[in-house]
C-alpha cells in the first residue's frame, strides 16, 4: 500500500479542527462566565469609587484583589486551553500512526 504524506497531512489538520472546533466553545463560554461572575464586583467597586464611599488607595487594595481573583480563574483557562490543545496532538498523531500502520 502507499504512502501520502499530503493526504495524511491533511486528515491530520482535519483531526485538529475537529477537536479545537468541538473545545474551543467550552473555552469561550467559560471566559464568558469568568467576567459575568466578576460583573458585579467590579460594577459596585467602580460605584463605590465614583460615589467617593472609598479612597484611592482602597480602590487600588480592592483593584489588586480583583486582578488575584482573576488571574486564578484565568489560570482554569489555561489548563483547559492546554488541554485541548494536547488532545488535538494526540488526535493528530493518532492519525498518522495510523496511515503509516495501513501503509505497512
């Protein structure tokens, strides 16, 4: 049987579209989540502010809270960002693996 680089090239792109396209709305949504859950924080810290209920420095202590609560759930996002990603690997070398076992 023969080999084609090219087709299997391309059934391997296919692979990881497939994956991508299938996670990436999970992604997405989940980002989504992340700032409709920060919404109403930020919303009252900025009233707050504006309202002149609390100094600057406040504002600043609240603001460095908000970035950690942030960047933790961020840090989520990440590891469902590399998730996806190693499962669009594994999805593609899967492929390949197998055209060249058929090929044998």
């Amino acid at each position: 049987m023969s080999f084609d680089i090219g087709a299997v090239l391309g059934d391997m792109a296919g692979a990881v579209r497939n994956v991508v396209s299938g996670d990436s709305g999970k992604v997405r949504g989940y980002a989504k989540t992340i700032m409709e859950n920060e919404r109403e924080s930020l919303e009252e810290l900025a009233q707050a502010r504006l309202a002149g209920e609390i100094s600057e420095e406040e504002f600043n202590d609240e603001i460095e809270r908000e970035k950690k609560v942030l960047e933790a759930e961020l840090l989520t996002l990440e590891i469902m960002t590399k998730a996806m990603m190693q499962k669009a690997v594994n999805s593609a070398i899967y492929v390949f693996v197998k055209a060249v076992k058929l090929a044998v």
